[in-house]
C-alpha cells in the first residue's frame, strides 16, 4: 500500500514537473556524451591538489613536523603556499569532495562530476521562478536561458571554482525568497540561511553580500510590522554566528587567527598580490592597476546573448514606465538588490578582474534570472499576437545561439554575441581562450604527429597551461621551458599576440604557423614547427 502511495505521489511530482525532469535527463544524457571532450584548463590542477591536500589536513593534527612537510614537500604545481589548505584564503572543500569521489584522479570524471553537481545550478533557477508562477512551463524559462548562455554554462565542465560559487550563491538568493514568502518556521530558516551563508561566503568574500541583502529586506519586513525589532537582531545574529563557524570551518586558514586573517582575506581579494598579469581590453593590453571600471559592464553586454540583454532592457522599461510591478518580497527585487550591491562594491573596491566575466559569472546567472522573469511577465502582459511573436523571436534566436554553442564546443565560454560580431569582432580585442581549454586539442594533434611520424625526442614548448600539455601527451614527447629549445611551439592566440611586444617573439619568424584551431573562423590557438621539421609534419 505504502509502495503505491509513493508511486502516485511521484508520477504526480514528474508530471507537475515534467519540464525541468525532462531538461535533467537532456542535460544528463549530454554530459554522459560529451565530458570526454573539455581539456584540462589552467587551475584545475591547482584546484584538485588543494582539494586532496584539505582532504590530509583535516584528518592529521596540525603539528610543527605536519606544517613542515606540507610546505616543504609541496607537488610543483602549488607554485604558492596560499594554495595549501592552512594558508588557503578561500575554502577547497568542493576539488576535496571531487577528490573523494575520483580518487584514480582522472581529469575526464572531474569534469564529468561538474556536469552533474552542475544541475543544480539550473535546478536553483527552476525552483526560483516556479516559487512565483507554480507553473513549470514558465519555471523552465529560467535553466533555457542559463544554458544557452555560453559564458556561464561553457564553464560549468572545467571551472571548480567559479561555478560551483555561482551555484551556492544561486541557492542563497533562492533561500532568501523562499523564506520572505514563507517566514514561519524560523528554526529552520536561521539553521538553512546560516549554512549556506557560511559555505559562500567561505568560496568568495563577496558571498558575504547575501546576508547583507538578508538583513535589508528584514528591515523592511520590519518596518512593515511583520517582525519585532528583537526578533530580527536576534535572527540575523543567529544567523552570521553560524555562517561564520561554517566559514572556519572550510576554510583553516580564518580559524588560527580569526581577526587579522579576516582583514587578510578581504584585502587579498581586491588586490590579489600574486597575480601580475596583462589584460586584453580593447585592443589594448593592460596591467590591474590600469583596468578600466567599465570593464566588467562592457563584457557583460558583450558576453551575455542577446535574448537576456533586451530582456532586461525591456522589463526595465516597462518599470519605469510603470508597466510591471513587483513588491519588495518578490524574487525580482531580491536579485535586483543583490546586483546592485555586487555592482557598487566592483566599483568601489576595483578588485582585480581578469578572464572576461569568469570571477563574476554569479553575477551573470542573477542577470540572466533577471531576465527570465522580464521574459515571462512581458509574455504573460502581451496580447495573442504579440505573444506569437515574443515567443517565435525568442525561440528562433535561443536555437541561433544553441547553433553556435554546437559550432563552439567545446569552448563554449568563449562566445561574444552579436553585438561586437562573435568572435571575430572579439579577435584581438578580447581574450578568447582564456581558460586554455584548447591546448588538450594542440597537445592531441602533435601527439598524433609524433605517432605518425615516429619522430623521436621531440621537444615541445607551450606558451601557458603546461600542465595540460604534458596530460594529453602520453609523455611520448618531451615539454621545454624555454621556445628556443623547442621543435614545436603551441600557443593560444592572446599569448601569441603578447609576445609580439616582448622579446620572446623571434620564434613567429622561423617557426612558421602548422596548424590553427579556429572556431566561427577565427583562431583561437596555433601550432608552429621548426623549419628543419616543417615539411615532415601532416596537419
């Protein structure tokens, strides 16, 4: 009898929610086909050291003889010791739970893994939208909107850090409506809000944002009589207290000594002192200090389709033209809110930024929600027409962009939209492969060379991600540190363009071009061979 209930309850569960189970086993089905195909990018190494390292440390008391060690007896790839589970600013558990769950460490299941923690992240947005409409069919607006933008979700098999922050913060902001729409059960609220608080807080400072929306709209909910003055001071202490114990608890480093190592972290955060690198902007390369405030707004008008940036356009419109209406409640003001908060501190703090949007793709997935409410209520306030047509433009440009995430792959986090002309208006303006996934595909091809050929000590510079080079290499050829050493150089495109102001560029004159990876015609990655060995590779 009770297998019968719980077989009624649950057809009724898929059918009331066949959109988004129908979404999960899409999505499923294609990261079971497809996590073979993303390179390793540049930290993911990183990452998944850290992890296994945080892994060690939390079960071994933290001796003299134990820190010693771990500093000293450090692998290569942990080039700092703030990369080391007691120095780290920020936590590893999520690379040390992927560790658990991989523990032969191979890259393929990695990104497999992050495709399916991945679901959750569109399962936060389903859950948000539903919250107001309880109607799948409008809810499923949400996840379409987020998978088919490829900056955010071209991240999601290779980015351990990014992604899974976006994700937390996604279901913070999801906590938030949830508990302003049904504010009963406090216990619960203070103990969910808490946690999740804490372990976004503990990925990224800025986690810490979430309470102070929490706290703003407390004081609305105050001021409007809904809640006592005592009540509320009692449950956002209640609730910073436990968010901050989760916060010392995943990350090590903020429990030794808490104050100093938290002013620590929030200035490490803006000035991130280990990173001197250049920045491609506009054509122009520059340092940290000389990175413009309107960078993050013009990549985000740049990276984001079109289908979200004139869904926003318009749903603002109408708001001031007092056309939509939302209560202060309502997920639309509680991510409005957020956003705002997020942009006045990017402004404020210039923290470094690097990698187009990638440390704001949290900020990108509170856009594109944004703009899947703007979606539905302009649908819903639309006439049959209009609502034919809204619905026939959307569709067909959401199916133009899934065209060309399939033209993409699997570097889909390198789409610019319509605006700047996709990539080839991006070219040599922006950073295109700024995560390096394509040197998997440069690595397999002189591979295949070599194997062809039966060259024997081939030696093979890369211009960044060596790492990935020597994974993909089967150690049939050997990497080198410096390009004049080499037979082979491969290289992604921003580098190559940087080194034509340095010195290291006298190899693009007698290493002449092979091979170019190219995606919407434009390269994003080349191979380059000695002239002694020019006539003896086949590309």
């Amino acid at each position: 009898m009770n297998s019968k209930r719980f077989v009624h309850a649950l057809k009724r569960l898929i059918n009331k929610h066949v959109y988004i189970v129908a979404f999960s086993a899409i999505y499923l089905a294609a990261s079971l086909l497809l996590y073979k195909d993303f390179g390793v990018t540049y930290d993911e190494k990183v990452e998944y050291d850290a992890g296994k390292y945080l892994s060690a440390y939390l079960v071994t008391p933290t001796t003299l003889e134990y820190t010693t060690k771990l500093v000293n007896d450090k692998s290569d790839n942990i080039k700092y010791s703030h990369q080391l589970p007691l120095f780290s600013t920020y936590s590893r558990v999520y690379p040390a739970l992927l560790n658990i769950l991989n523990p032969s460490y191979y890259f393929e299941w990695f990104h497999l893994q992050n495709l399916i923690l991945g679901l959750f992240l569109f399962l936060f947005s389903y859950a948000i939208l539903y919250l107001v409409y309880d109607d799948g069919s409008r809810a499923i607006v949400g996840p379409a909107l987020l998978l088919l933008t490829p900056a955010v979700s071209g991240h999601i098999p290779a980015n351990p850090k990014d992604i899974p922050f976006a994700t937390i913060f996604l279901l913070g902001i999801l906590l938030i409506t949830y508990f302003m729409k049904y504010p009963k059960n406090k216990s619960v609220e203070i103990l969910a809000l808490g946690v999740v608080f804490g372990i976004a807080q503990s990925m990224r400072i800025v986690g810490a944002t979430l309470f102070v929306v929490y706290v703003l709209f407390s004081i609305f909910r105050l001021v409007t009589g809904k809640e006592s003055w005592a009540k509320t001071l009692l449950n956002s202490t209640l609730i910073l207290m436990i968010s901050l114990f989760i916060w010392v608890l995943s990350v090590p480093f903020l429990g030794t000594n808490f104050f100093a190592n938290l002013i620590y972290i929030v200035t490490e955060s803006t000035e991130f002192q280990t990173w001197n690198h250049k920045i491609l902007y506009m054509g122009e390369f520059l340092s940290k200090e000389r990175r413009p405030w309107h960078y993050l707004p013009v990549l985000l008008s740049l990276q984001l389709p079109l289908s979200v940036l004139l869904s926003l356009g318009s749903g603002l419109f109408l708001i001031i033209r007092k056309k939509l209406r939302y209560n202060v409640s309502h997920p639309v003001s509680i991510i409005s809110v957020t956003i705002l908060i997020n942009f006045i501190i990017y402004i404020v703090l210039h923290p470094v930024v690097y990698n187009g949007i990638r440390h704001f793709l949290y900020l990108a997935v509170c856009l594109v929600l944004l703009a899947s409410f703007f979606l539905v209520d302009l649908y819903n306030k639309a006439k049959t027409k209009q609502k034919f047509v809204l619905l026939s433009s959307v569709s067909i440009y959401l199916l133009f962009t899934l065209v060309r995430m399939i033209f993409l792959h699997p570097y889909e986090y390198i789409y610019y939209n319509e605006l700047i002309g996709g990539l080839r208006g991006a070219n040599k303006n922006f950073e295109l492969d700024y995560w390096g996934a394509a040197y998997k595909e440069s690595a397999q091809r002189v591979l295949k060379n070599v194997q062809g050929t039966g060259i024997n000590n081939l030696k093979v510079y890369a211009c960044d991600n060596q790492f990935s080079v020597v994974y993909y290499s089967q150690f049939q050829y050997e990497l080198v540190g410096r390009s004049r050493d080499a037979d082979v150089i491969i290289c992604d495109t921003f580098n190559e363009q940087l080194r034509k102001q340095t010195d290291d560029a006298a190899y693009q004159n007698t290493f002449p071009i092979v091979y170019e990876i190219k995606r919407e015609n434009t390269p994003i990655h080349v191979i380059r061979v000695s002239q002694r060995l020019y006539g003896q590779f086949n590309y």
